[in-house]
C-alpha cells in the first residue's frame, strides 16, 4: 500500500535520530475513538491527539499576528480554548480548515496528522499529560499507519514546548 510521504518523513527523522518506534499498519481511522479501538494495547490517553489551529497573538501587527500552530494532547482530551489563548498569549483560536491542513502538510488529511508540526515548520505546543505516558502512538501522516515511541524520545524528537493545553 502506498502511504502519504509524511509516514517516511517521520521515519527517516526517528532513524537519523537513532530512536527506537514500533508501526502499525491499519483500517483508516479519522478519529482518536476509532484510533482506540484498532489499537487494544494502547489507551486512548495514549494516543497522541495533533491539531492545527490559527490563532491571533495580542499586541502584534495584524499581519503578524496570525499564525498556524499545532496541539497536542491525550486522545480523551479537548483542549480548552480560554487555557490556550492564556497559555499561548493569543487573542482568539479557531482550528485550521480542512483545505488550509491540506495547505500546510502537503496533503494530509485531517486525522492523519501527525504530532510533528515541526515538519511542516509549524510551532508545536504538547499538554504535559501526554507526556506522563512511557509510550505514546499516533497516526503517522496517513489514516491507516500508525507509530508508536517513548514519549521522551517523541520530545527529543519534535522538541515542542510544553504548556497546559486543556
């Protein structure tokens, strides 16, 4: 089966970072529940929940002010609006449309994004309690791959900022 180029975008980063990862080959899946229940020996807190959102950021020049960024979260969890625009210093956040995600990562689809907005020269922002997980899965890019990884290897990584999300 051929896969979006992001699955061997992420593979290669993890290889050259010599970091260990487990995949996953399965029935397309869109959402963290579906996710869950294709995976039973992972939680659904497990599953690492990757979201584009644009925000405004207060007291910069309209131009500037916008800006794509990525969130990541458990799979059970949403993120509370008023917590991010506080966390991240933003005036308003709404999440990205499906043509600008398409836009930004080449083509992936929503529910196939991967928690590695680094590769798409996004800023990735994780909740701390994905990382209170040894092991973290996430689809990789494509619906139907997924990969699975320590979560201290996924930070060394993607180097996100931690910050209270939800």
């Amino acid at each position: 089966m051929q896969y979006h180029k992001t699955v061997d975008a992420i593979k290669q980063l993890l290889d050259t970072k010599h970091i260990h990862y487990t995949c996953y080959e399965h029935a397309a899946v869109r959402t963290s529940e579906e996710a869950a229940a294709i995976r039973p020996e992972y939680t659904i807190d497990q599953g690492a929940k990757a979201l584009i959102v644009r925000i405004k950021r207060k007291g910069v020049a309209t131009a500037a002010a916008k800006q794509y960024v990525q969130l990541v979260l458990p799979g059970s969890a949403t993120f509370t609006p008023k917590v991010v625009r506080a966390s991240l210093g933003a005036k308003d956040i709404r999440f990205a449309t499906e043509t600008e995600v398409a836009e930004l990562t080449g083509g992936v689809e929503p529910g196939g994004v991967p928690p590695f907005g680094n590769l798409f020269n996004l800023p990735v922002y994780v909740d701390p309690t994905l990382l209170h997980n040894d092991i973290i899965i996430f689809n990789a890019g494509d619906r139907c791959y997924s990969i699975a990884l320590r979560s201290d290897d996924y930070v060394a990584a993607v180097q996100p900022t931690v910050v209270t999300l939800i």
